[in-house]
C-alpha cells in the first residue's frame, strides 16, 4: 500500500465526524473541496489537527536535532499516521521508532526504510516475518533492543529457524534504574547480555541505548547521570572491541520531556573507534498537547530553542445543560485523551461567533458524554460547540481513524489516516 492508496480510500461510516454527504468519495476528492469544518456539515465529536501548528513542530525539532548533531527518529506509535511518517522523514528524521510487530508491519507496508524497535522482539512468528522481511529488501535497515541473556537466544533460535541470512542488529538496552520499566539494571550484566549477542550468529551488536523518563525520581541531575552511565557503556564496549567490524555506533534515548538533556550529555561522547550515531527518538512533539507535555516538555527550560505548539483540538457539542452550573457534550472516552489529564475547555462557538470557554470545565467524561461545570455567567447553550484542548497525543491519535487538518480559518486541506 502507499500513500496514494489512502488518498484514493472511500469515506463511509467507519470515519467519525465526517460530513455524511461525503459518503462515497475518495479522501482525495474531499480535501480537494476544501470544505468548513463549521459551516459544511462535519459533526460532533470531530477531531481537528491543525495545519499550521503541525507543520511548525516538524519543521521545529528538524532544526533542534540539526543543531545538536543528533540523528532523529520521532516514535510512530505516537501518531501510526503514515503520512506523518513520510513528514518527519521530509523534514529530516534518519528513520521511524515503534514499539511493536504491527506497527513495524504498518511502517513496511507504507515503505519506511529505516526502523528502530524499541523494545526486545522474542515472538517467534514475529521474528520469521522480519527475517523475510530483511533478506527480501537489502536496503531495509532494522534495530532492536536486547535485555536479556534469554532474549538473546530467543531471538537467536527464533531467526535461525527461519533460515535468516542477515543478522538481526540490536543494541543492549540499559535500563533506567530499580524499578524502572524494561532493560539491563547493571553494567556487569550488561557485558552478560553482549556476551550472548556476541555469541549468536543470527544476532548483531551495534550499540546500546534505553530511556531516560523511565529514570526513577526523574530530575536533571538524576537525567544525565543515567545518560553518562549510556555513554560509558558504549564507550566500555568499545573499548572491548565489541563492534569490530561495523560502520558505526548508535547510541540512542530520548523521549519527548529530557531530549535536551540527551543532547547535551550525547554531546560530550568521547571519540570512539567509530563514528557514533547519536540516535533520538522523542515522538509526542508532532502534535504536542495542551496537558502532560505542555508541562513537561524541554523547552520550557531552554526557551531560546524554540517552543512547540498543541495542534490538536477535539469539538463537541452541548447536548444537554440540566442545571444552571451543569452542561454536557456529546464527546467522552472513545473520543478524548484521559488517561493523564482530562479535556481542557478553551472556546466556544455559537450563534454569535467564537469566544473563550470562560467559566467552562471539564469535570470528569463518560464513554459517550463530557461532563461540563460552568461558573455564575458561563455563556453556553445547548447547540453550542466547545472546542477542547487534549493531554497526551499517543491517546488522541488512537481514537481516530481519519483525522481533518484544519488551516486557522477552519479549513480542511488533508485527511490523515492512523493504523492501530
């Protein structure tokens, strides 16, 4: 499939929001018309991306890994939109994160050549289809975690049996500390667990990487101490002569709240034997969101590098408004993020225009209704539309199938189709 095929995609019933006298075109006839989203018949619950904030934040972090001399490979399972994938790749990015087989599958299906899998990959059916996948495409560069003497000969035994011919390339994932989510706790048995890729034909060793917001109590001081303890492990392993043989180390973090701190200690690598890839994976800047990563992200400590903006907002509808100081939407948990922060009510649309949500929260969602408290003097009426600000883009994505980006003055241009 490519990215033609989904231009070329029927709208019908699957795909929420959209105008129903768009049943039967194609996706690109749809945005061909450059429809409203508030005056052409879209309805309530709809998802907008906006055009404008989204192109600002792939052109933003294209510039912030050029300046630091970092490699960029955004994590897709933020989005699954491969259309978004093809952007990042436009705007610079050396390949594409995930995190498990489908999605690598989706990636392949829509042609993206370089994949960094975070994560240790032992399924065996999964691992068959990769090894086809590499000896079919010389061209199809794959990387994946390894934590475990274990894993090792798993993914070892599971490639063999395939009949693979290349080797698969991993790098020894550290983990983040006591506690802390997946990886190899210490440096001694991170030695163990190279032994074991060392001693797999059907296995190669290419660097090592891990992720620091998994680092426990997790402050800039408790950030770089992890990172330099990364570093030194390539450096360890180097020193062993653990990658004679290749062209290059990568070394990889990076998740979308201590990138900065990533480039900084990335950029006191030592010279190794080898150019080293200095590989980051932060996926959340696409959309950005007007929660969790609002608060958390690493321009809010280096203002001077910039500042990401949330593309993202979801439009409901009042539906009911029982109560002076009680309303609710059409709009709850199949529709919006909650998993961290709940919606954040930001403007309304009327008869008489648009105009800020002032007085208006959300206050807790259903699966089909938001829950409204409004102040003394909130103006909104059954009819209404709220627009809403979500948390966490990679629970927004997964919501929504096709996705209308919206230009400021609510026209649609593009239709973005997700795979999850």
């Amino acid at each position: 499939m490519t990215l033609e095929d989904l231009a070329r995609e029927r709208v019908d019933f699957r795909f929420k929001g959209l105008p129903p006298e768009a049943e039967g075109l194609t996706v690109a006839e749809l945005a061909a018309r450059r429809l409203n989203l508030f005056t052409d018949g879209f309805t309530t619950p709809v998802l907008a991306l906006s055009a404008e904030r989204l192109e600002h934040n792939l052109a933003l972090m294209e510039t912030y890994s050029a300046r630091h001399g970092l490699d960029f490979a955004p994590h897709g399972k933020t989005s699954m939109a491969p259309q978004l994938f093809q952007r990042q790749i436009e705007h610079g990015a050396w390949g594409i994160t995930l995190a498990v087989p489908h999605q690598v599958r989706v990636a392949r299906e829509f042609g993206i050549e370089r994949i960094f899998l975070a994560n240790e990959l032992v399924d065996a059916a999964a691992l068959r289809w990769l090894a086809e996948e590499l000896d079919s495409h010389p061209d199809f560069r794959f990387i994946c975690y390894v934590d475990s003497v274990r894993g090792a000969r798993l993914m070892d035994a599971a490639l063999t049996a395939a009949g693979a011919s290349r080797p698969v390339d991993v790098v020894v994932e550290l983990g983040a500390g006591e506690g802390a989510r997946t990886g190899v706790r210490t440096e001694e048995e991170c030695g163990a667990v190279a032994d074991a890729v060392a001693s797999a034909p059907a296995l190669r060793l290419v660097g090592v990487a891990g992720y620091e917001g998994e680092v426990p109590q997790a402050d800039t001081e408790r950030v770089r101490a992890w990172l330099r303890r990364l570093v030194a492990l390539a450096a360890d392993f180097d020193k062993a002569g653990r990658f004679a043989g290749l062209d290059e180390i990568v070394v990889s973090a990076g998740g979308s709240a201590w990138f900065d701190a990533v480039a900084d200690v990335f950029a006191e690598i030592p010279e190794l034997s080898l150019p080293v890839r200095k590989l980051l994976r932060s996926g959340a800047y696409v959309s950005h969101d007007d929660g969790h990563y609002r608060h958390l992200t690493p321009f809010n400590r280096v203002p001077e590098e910039g500042a990401l903006h949330p593309a993202f907002r979801l439009w409901a509808q009042v539906v009911s408004r029982p109560a002076p100081d009680q309303a609710f939407t059409n709009a709850g948990k199949r529709d919006a993020a909650y998993d961290l922060d709940l919606p954040e009510a930001q403007v309304v649309r009327g008869a008489d225009g648009e105009r800020p949500a002032e007085g208006i929260s959300v206050t807790g969602l259903s699966d089909q209704h938001g829950w409204l408290r409004l102040e003394a003097g909130a103006e909104v009426e059954v009819g209404d539309w709220v627009g809403m600000g979500l948390s966490h883009p990679c629970t927004s994505f997964d919501k929504w199938q096709l996705i209308p980006v919206v230009e400021a003055d609510g026209t649609v241009v593009d239709y973005v189709r997700t795979f999850f």
